[in-house]
C-alpha cells in the first residue's frame, strides 16, 4: 500500500513589530509599576533608551532593551512630574523606529 500521500503549504506569517511605551509609573518600590521601559513584542537587533528632564539634562540611557529607568538619577530619586524619551529600535525585519514621547512619575 505504501505511505498515504501527504500535501503541505508553506505559510509565511508576518510577525507583529509592535512597540508600547506606558505614559506613567509609581518608581516606589512597592514592586508594581516601579521600572519605565517599553514594551516590545519583538528581540531588537539593536537598542537605545534615553530619559531626560523637561530641561534637556540626560538622566538615563541603556542599550539593552531589557533594562528599564527607576526613576532616579545618581541614586536619587526624581520628583514626581513629566520626564521625556527617547528610543531607537532596530527590528527584527530591518527597519530602524526612532520614537519619543512623555513619561510622568506619579506621586
């Protein structure tokens, strides 16, 4: 009788390259909430964060994706308020996202 035939197809699924960055965190330390990073659904191939004051001064920067801001500076915490950012992210398919918003420490 021999093997029963077999048919395949072979499907190409484009994998979602979807970046979330929060607006807001509680750096605390009650273990909720406490880091800023963003949330990616995808391993870059290559990573910058930088997090500065309202005034320009440069108060954190990683190059790994998996390291997040405390909300500190020199070991001292920032006060609550509005902090900028910035990231760029190369993906995995190639493209470069460059990106900046607002984030707010909450009191």
């Amino acid at each position: 009788a021999g093997a029963p035939v077999s048919r395949s197809n072979t499907v190409v699924a484009e994998l979602a390259e979807n970046i979330y960055m929060p607006n807001a965190f509680t750096p605390d330390g009650n273990g909720l909430n406490d880091i800023f990073m963003p949330v990616l659904s995808f391993m870059p191939v290559s990573y910058e964060m930088r997090i500065y004051s309202r005034n320009g001064m440069l108060l954190f920067s990683t190059g790994d994706y998996a390291a997040g801001w405390d909300g500190r500076y020199h070991d001292t915490p920032m006060p609550s308020g509005v902090y900028l950012w910035s990231i760029m992210v190369e993906t995995p398919s190639g493209r470069t996202e460059t990106r900046r918003g607002t984030v707010t420490i909450m009191p």
